[in-house]
C-alpha cells in the first residue's frame, strides 16, 4: 500500500535531492478516515509486547494491514505513540530519567481525591480532614499510565477493510 502514497523531491542540502513520501497527503486520509471513525470501529487492547505487524495478524489474519491500525489511530510514530513492551518501557525510563529508582521514588503529580491535578504547594495545603483521598504520582507511574493509555486502540471490522482499502488507493492516485 506504501508504494502507492506520491513522491516529492525533498531538497537535502544546495546539491543533494532524496525522494520521499509526500505526507502532505495525511490530511486527505485523515479526513476520509474521520468518516470511518463511529462506523466501523472498536475497542482493542494491545497485548504486550505486540506491534502493529502482530495486532494486525491477529485481527485481519495478515501482517500487512498494519497500516490500518496505524492510520486510524493516528499514530506518527510506532516508538512514541505504540504501546512499549515491558522491556523497551524500562529503557525508555532509564534513558529518559537516569534510573528506574529515580522514576519510582520522584513524585510526578499530586492530585485531589476527585483526581484533579493540583500544585505540589496546594497538595500540601489539603488536610486530611478535607481531603483524605489525596494521592500523589511518581514519575514512573505517570509514564506507566500513558503507555497503558496507549495499549487502547481502535480496530477497524474487517469487512470494512476491503472498502477501506480501495478507498484509500482512490485518494493516493488522484493525486
């Protein structure tokens, strides 16, 4: 399906040229998916450790409608918007906060008991007399929360694929 998205010559430097998928055309994909959105799709949770290629063959019986599950969940980048497996997660931790301790033992948020986020200095204004459910986040469990959020994707019915997929063949040669 990638071999079908346009061209553009992209100006590298004063003498270099490469020739790239023109992702302009994402908005006219957008669009059309939009019109997908209450109609043919439903929840999914991602089961660790599976990427797209996984999830796909798993749903559609093939690898190759993994672009699907990417396009109608929006997601630019498989390493930023997919769901990391428990492994790379650790990682991902220790690269960005030096150490899986330091993650586990900082406080990220505060938060009242209704769950609204507040200052660290109002937090600690709250007393147990008026708020005993007061809690608070590390920075660890922030992170260990957006990656779960990102395990709840959307899956196309697979008898909207067929259609779906010609559809989109439509908008990438009409351009």
């Amino acid at each position: 399906m990638f071999q079908l998205f346009p061209r553009i010559d992209y100006q590298i430097d004063e003498y270099d040229k490469l020739r790239a998928v023109d992702i302009t055309i994402s908005a006219k994909i957008k669009k059309y998916l939009r019109s997908y959105r209450a109609l043919a799709l439903r929840p999914y949770i991602v089961k660790n450790g599976d990427l797209p290629e996984i999830v796909a063959n798993k749903i559609y019986g093939s690898p190759r409608y993994s672009y699907i599950l990417i396009a109608i969940n929006d997601v630019q980048s498989v390493y930023d918007d997919w769901p990391k497996n428990f492994e790379v997660f650790k990682e991902y931790i220790k690269e960005k906060y030096g150490s899986i301790g330091y993650a586990q033992s900082t406080t990220h948020s505060w938060y009242t008991s209704q769950g609204h986020i507040v200052s660290e200095e109002y937090w600690l204004s709250i007393t147990a007399i008026t708020d005993a459910g007061k809690y608070t986040k590390t920075i660890y469990e922030y992170e260990s929360d957006l990656n779960d959020k990102k395990a709840e994707i959307n899956i196309m019915d697979f008898r909207y694929v067929v259609d779906f997929e010609s559809k989109l063949q439509e908008i990438l040669v009409s351009n």
